[in-house]
C-alpha cells in the first residue's frame, strides 16, 4: 500500500482533480480518493476541469457525493506565488486533461508553480510527464482498480464508495469486455459484498439511453466507410456535411457516444473505428479499438496530430489541418503499421 498520509505535506490543502473527458472511472476514482484523504485531516477540493452540460450531469449525476464535486477551470490554482496546494490528479494521461485547454483565452497553466504533485492513473505516460511520483500503471483496468489496489485501507469503504468504485471499473472496462484481469474481477466481487445494485450500475454506465443517442447511431451507420484489408472502419463528417444534415453541437456529441460504444468496438472483422468530425478550426479525431486491435490508437495516430494521449484502445484528439485528405492520411498510416502495401 503507498502511504499518502506520510506523503501528503502538512498544512497545505490538496487539490484532487479528476481528468478530463468526462466519465465514470475519472469522477469516480476521484470521488473515492477525495474522501479519504478528507478522512486524513486535509481540506481537499474535488474538481473536474471544465463546466457539463445537462445531458452530462443526467448520465453520471446518480453518483454517490456526485454534488460535492465543482466542475469549472482549474487554472485559478496554478498561479505562481500561490503553492498553497498539493495537487493529486486522477486517471487522464495529457496534462491539458487538468485544465479547460479549450479556453483559449487564458494560457496554458505552469504546473512547476506546484511543487507537491502525485498522478493515480492507468495508462503508458508520456516521457515528458508533469511529475515523477506516480502511483498506478498501463496493467491495471481503471484508476478506481489502482486506488482500491494500492491507496484506500479496505475498512474504510462503505457502501457509497463501492458503488463509486465498481461504477469506475465498469465504465473502463465495458462491463467487463475488455481491458481486465483477475485482479479486477476479484476487487468487483469484493465491491458487491457491501450489497450494491451492480446489474443497474451496469445498466446506467453503459446501456440506458436516450432517443438522440439512436437517432445518431442510425445516422453513423448509413455513413461508415470499411477498409476490409486493414480491419479498419472510419466514419468522416465534414462541415459542409453537418450543415446539410441539420446537426446540432448536442447531436454531435450523440453521435461521437453511439460511435465509440456500438460502433467502433463492435463489427465482427474490424479491429478498430476512427470518427472525424470536421469543426470550425480542427477536426475532432476520436477512435476506439477491439480486443483484437494490437496497435496502440494513441501512437499510431501521432502522425496526424495526436498527442500520444488516451488508452491503447482509445483516443480522443483535435488537430488543425485541412479536413479533405486526413482519411487517407489516417489509411496511410494504418497499411505502414500493419505493413499493409498500398
């Protein structure tokens, strides 16, 4: 077990904040880490670092302290002349993932202006990373898996706590479909001792939902376009496209969900599916890999602007480029890393 306590510094208030895009392993894992280090004696903030929307808040609203969580821009803590703060940071891999990097107004923060920070995270990071203290790592399902692995004293959980936890590794792993072990399952199975609901846990994280979301399945289904030789399907957008449709911001984001979750992980013979919705200055690249997918998405696609952030089988990115030719950019480099001939 890694002894926060001993490594938290006295009389400074700690920053938790639980990484951008929103979901249930990020808000959860920080959720539970939150309350225990306030069970420590430390004030501690509970941030996500960006406003959500309605729709976002009915998703994942039903969590346990769900409302003790602030949600807004975290570059007010970042300032220099003000390390007052420990900063912990949950799940993500990016550091624009602790910030509203999509406010633009404002520079990106300095996080050497923190000198105490500890990342609790699932993922290959970055070389560059924002510290050194990291507890966690690529073999683990989820931050919730890491921090009931190796931070939180078992006799501290409780029965919200747990359906915190077991909430964070459901949405990480699919309800169990991919990306776990048995070390996974046997922390899940110790979560249902504290007598949670997990077939309605399972339910809203992952099957419960509303009509735009299959209108916008239906709509990526007619559009999709399948590459057989290297199993791959893509799905582009243009603006003129979503003009001429009628597509709505909120239907966007309908459509991204319907993609990831029904789509992109789910057609017998394609390893992975990569969407490309053409917006005013970038195109939002996102794509999701199978079980059977061997390449990380996050690397493979670093030569059409990601930044090697996200999962093995997932990434999210925006690059500012022209939106005609990224599709066979994006074959490109698929047939080099499958040593596909073209």
């Amino acid at each position: 077990m890694f002894d926060l306590k001993a490594f938290l510094p006295k009389n400074k208030r700690v920053l938790v904040i639980s990484a951008a895009p929103f979901d249930g392993d990020s808000l959860a894992s920080g959720t539970i880490l939150t309350k225990y280090i306030q069970s420590l004696g430390f004030e501690t903030l509970h941030y996500f670092p960006r406003e959500i929307s309605a729709k976002e808040k009915e998703f994942l609203g039903w969590l346990p302290y769900f409302e003790e969580i602030t949600f807004g821009d975290t570059r007010q803590f970042f300032e220099k002349g003000k390390d007052s703060t420990t900063l912990v940071t949950v799940d993500g891999r990016d550091k624009i993932q602790f910030y509203d990097y999509k406010n633009e107004k404002l520079p990106p923060p300095d996080f050497t202006n923190i000198s105490t920070i500890l990342r609790m995270h699932h993922h290959t990071l970055p070389d560059n990373d924002i510290t050194k203290n990291l507890v966690g790592g690529a073999e683990y399902s989820s931050t919730s898996e890491v921090i009931l692995t190796h931070i939180i004293p078992r006799e501290f959980i409780n029965h919200q706590l747990a359906n915190c936890g077991y909430a964070g590794i459901v949405d990480d792993t699919g309800n169990f479909q991919w990306n776990f072990t048995s070390q996974t399952l046997s922390v899940a199975s110790w979560l249902c001792t504290f007598g949670i609901d997990a077939p309605s846990i399972s339910s809203w994280v992952m099957h419960v939902r509303d009509e735009e979301f299959y209108k916008a399945l239906s709509y990526a289904v007619e559009r999709i376009h399948y590459y057989p030789e290297i199993r791959t399907i893509l799905l582009p957008l243009s603006k003129e496209e979503q003009i001429k449709d009628k597509l709505t911001p909120e239907f966007n984001k309908s459509l991204i969900a319907a993609f990831n979750t029904e789509l992109a992980k789910r057609i017998r013979g394609y390893d992975r599916g990569i969407l490309l919705l053409e917006q005013d200055k970038h195109v939002k690249v996102t794509g999701r890999g199978q079980s059977t997918n061997k390449i990380s998405l996050a690397e493979l696609l670093r030569p059409v602007g990601s930044l090697g952030k996200g999962h093995f089988n997932a990434t999210d990115f925006e690059t500012k480029q022209d939106f005609g030719p990224i599709e066979q950019k994006i074959i490109k480099v698929v047939k080099r890393a499958l040593g596909v001939d073209s």
